[in-house]
C-alpha cells in the first residue's frame, strides 16, 4: 500500500510540475495579446455599467443629441443599418441551424 501512495504522491507533483509548465507556455503565448484583452475588459465593465445605469446613459445621449444633432443623425444612421445587418445575420444563423 505504501509503494501505491508514492507513486500516487510521484504522480501527483509531476502533474503539478507539468501544470506549471504550462501556464507558463501559455502565459508567454498570450503576452502581445493582452494589452487587446484588457482593453475589451475595460469596454465590457464599461457596458455593463451603463446597463446598470440606463439614466446617465439616456442623458449622455440627450446631451449629445442637443449639442451636436447633425452629427448624432449620422451615428444613429449607421447604428441603425448596423443593428439590421445583425439581426439579420442572427435569423440566418438561426435558420441554418434548422
């Protein structure tokens, strides 16, 4: 029994040892794309927090509207053809799964 606990116990650290290894591999892979990740972190809390917040979001967009109409006109086209483009790229997904 005791030779079975060691190899067991043997096992074990050289699985640790591997683990290591390779959160090391994978933390030098991902270096250069880190910067890009915490970047759409940051975008993502940012989301989040408007969702939580829907009245300073609703009063940014009025302020913006009032300062600057004809530009926000431009955005809010562009927004709309790109919502459209989306929902229709989300039925087609659902259509090609049928």
């Amino acid at each position: 029994m005791n030779d079975r606990i060691y190899r067991i116990v043997q096992r074990r650290a050289e699985l640790v040892d591997k683990i290591a290894a390779q959160r090391d591999d994978i933390a030098i892979a991902f270096k250069p794309i880190r910067s890009t990740f915490t970047l759409a972190d940051k975008g993502l809390s940012g989301l989040r927090y408007l969702a939580r917040h829907p009245v300073l979001l609703a009063s940014s967009v009025a302020i913006a509207v009032a300062v600057l109409p004809k530009r926000w006109m431009f955005v809010l086209q562009g927004g709309w053809a790109a919502w459209r483009m989306a929902l229709a790229a989300k039925r087609n997904l659902e259509n090609m799964e049928d």
